[in-house]
C-alpha cells in the first residue's frame, strides 16, 4: 500500500510517499481502509518540528481520516467489516475522565502513524461506527475538531440557548463553532480579517461579526455590536498573545477554552490583566482535543442536525503536499481534504 511520510526535513517539502507491506491487525485492532482525510492547523506545526519537536521521520501524519473496516482480530466484538467509521486522534482517551499524559503516547499522526496512507490500523475500542446519514466529507475531517469544540464549548462552556459563543477566525474549528453553536440554539459571534468570509458565516447563521483588520480592537467592537454584552463561552485560538483581548470580550463569569494558538506560539505569555480576569470571575481552562465519548456526543448533534462540514477545497492523494501549502496559504473557509481511495 501506499502511504506518506513526514520526513526528516522541517517543512512541507519533506513529506514523501512510499510503498510498505499491507499493515495486519493484532489483538484488539482493525485494519481499516481508508476514504479520505481531513488537515488541520496541527499538521503543519508537526512537520515544522513546532508540535513537541522533531518527529520519527517515518511518521505518517493527519489525525482525522474516515475510512472502512477491511479486517479484524479475531476476538474483536461489536464491529463488522464493512462498517464505516472515525476515531479520535487520541485513541487511548475514550472516556471524559480518562484524561492523563499517558494519551499522548498514542496520538494519531505524532506518535502513532495517522490517516495519510491507504490503509490504517486502529484499536477497536477507539473507533466510532458512523450513521449513514453523515457524509465521507464531513467524517473525514470532523474527528479533531468534533471532539475539540465539543469540550471547549459544550462539556466546558456549557453553551446552550441564551448564550453568545465567540469563536476568532473562520478555519475549521471556528466554522464547526458556529455550526454546532447555532444547533444548540446559542447565539454566536465570530471575526477575521475577510468580508466575504464575514457574509459566509452569516448566511451560516452568525449573529455578530467583526473584521479585525478594520478594527483591530476587535474586542470593542464586538461589545459595540452586541450593545456591551460579552460571550458567555470562547473557543479561543488565538491563544495567550492576544488573551487580554479576548478576556476583555468575555462576559462576567464567562468560560474561555483555550486551545490554539494562531496569534503566537504555545509557549508565549498571557497579554491578559490577572485582575480583569479576577474581578470577572472567569474561568479558563486549556483544551487537549477530547475523548471518544465527546466526539460520539458531537457526532450525534451532526447528525441528528443534518450538519455537513464546510470542505473549502479537496485534493488527490498523490497532492498531499499542495493540500498542505494550501492550508498554510490561510486562503481558506472551513477545511482540507485529501481524498485517499
């Protein structure tokens, strides 16, 4: 089969594809063959060496994919060949609770071989069986951010009617904000630096938009927009760079799920006054992605909603690498994908 690989390089260039033997699945895996799959952000931080550092060059990246179980371990139960399905990119964490270092040891596409090749190997238990009523499309590339957004802002926020959700830019984790917000009947607030992206997210639903290349106190003008009324819950990836702006467009007693960070780096510190956060009585917790359970509960919302991920461009396998250099181009309104088989 075929499959690509990171490389030993520390950019886009360095991605190569090889052919290795047919992978077997052992005890408790399935051999899954896979469909397509999707980027995201992450991605291009693990090849440039910014994502924990240097990877085994061997590595076979992307965390989202959706694919069809080809073969099974004998004993596996609960599972068919045939069946469609995803998983999370941690495929140790399947409870909420179950959270620990230990997850990163086995993380889709950094320290496991992830969804760009032909075929995947994955553990049974981690896998999501998918309803039919949910796209290629939209499986391919709602894995990392399903789970994500949906423990930022539902298991943690606590979005529901009646709140304001703000979500900064329109890549694939704002984009699924919005529509997972507005399914949840929550109002919804969202900026970038694109008019035309703007207009597509209120024709998606957007209550409040704001350009933060017109305004770069972005902040005041979304309380401008809403008549002072700041978001209840912020799935923030603009990280700690630009905190102090996103603390001041949060409400008294507000929730900030913190888990990117596009206005810096990780490592970067907080832009916010301890004081402002004190005095509103916010609360911030930092975001690792979400286990198999809140990807299941985000899935079933997808579903139930008729909710089709927005797929801003699609490229062939063999084009992996322009797949990357168009995500990095920021050009894009929702996701990547890559299409395998």
């Amino acid at each position: 089969m075929k499959i690509w690989q990171i490389g030993s390089g520390n950019d886009i260039d360095s991605l190569h594809q090889v052919e290795v033997d047919d992978p077997v699945a052992g005890p408790g895996e399935v051999v899954v063959k896979v469909i397509a799959a999707g980027l995201n952000y992450r991605d291009l931080m693990i090849i440039r060496h910014q994502y924990g550092g240097a990877k085994a060059p061997d590595r076979v990246p992307l965390s989202d994919g959706v694919g069809v179980v080809e073969s099974l371990c004998e004993g596996v139960e609960g599972l068919a060949a045939g069946t469609r399905v995803i998983t999370p990119h941690f495929v140790t964490w399947l409870e909420d609770v179950g959270y620990n270092y230990g997850i990163f040891a086995k993380d889709l596409g950094v320290t496991a071989n992830g969804w760009l090749a032909e075929k995947i190997v994955l553990p049974a238990a981690a896998v999501v069986p998918l309803p039919d009523s949910v796209s290629d499309e939209t499986a391919a590339t709602m894995a990392v951010v399903g789970g994500t957004v949906w423990h930022a802002m539902v298991a943690f926020g606590g979005a529901e009617v009646g709140k304001l959700v703000l979500a900064q830019g329109t890549g694939g984790v704002s984009v699924f904000s919005l529509q997972l917000a507005k399914a949840l009947g929550a109002d919804f607030a969202i900026t970038s630096s694109s008019e035309e992206k703007l207009a597509r997210a209120r024709e998606m639903g957007a209550d409040f938009t704001v350009n933060y290349r017109e305004r770069e106190d972005w902040a005041a003008a979304l309380l401008e927009a809403t008549g002072g009324r700041g978001a209840d819950v912020v799935v923030d990836t603009l990280g700690f760079p630009a905190l102090g702006q996103t603390v001041a467009a949060t409400a008294v007693n507000g929730r900030i799920g913190t888990l990117g960070a596009l206005s810096g780096t990780p490592q970067d510190t907080a832009s916010a006054s301890q004081g402002e956060i004190i005095g509103k009585n916010i609360t911030i917790k930092g975001i690792a992605s979400g286990s198999r359970n809140m990807l299941g509960q985000a899935l079933d919302v997808v579903a139930s909603n008729d909710i089709e991920m927005i797929i801003d461009r699609e490229f062939a396998f063999g084009d992996a690498p322009e797949a990357y250099r168009y995500l990095d181009s920021g050009a894009h309104m929702g996701k990547v994908m890559i299409r395998v088989g």
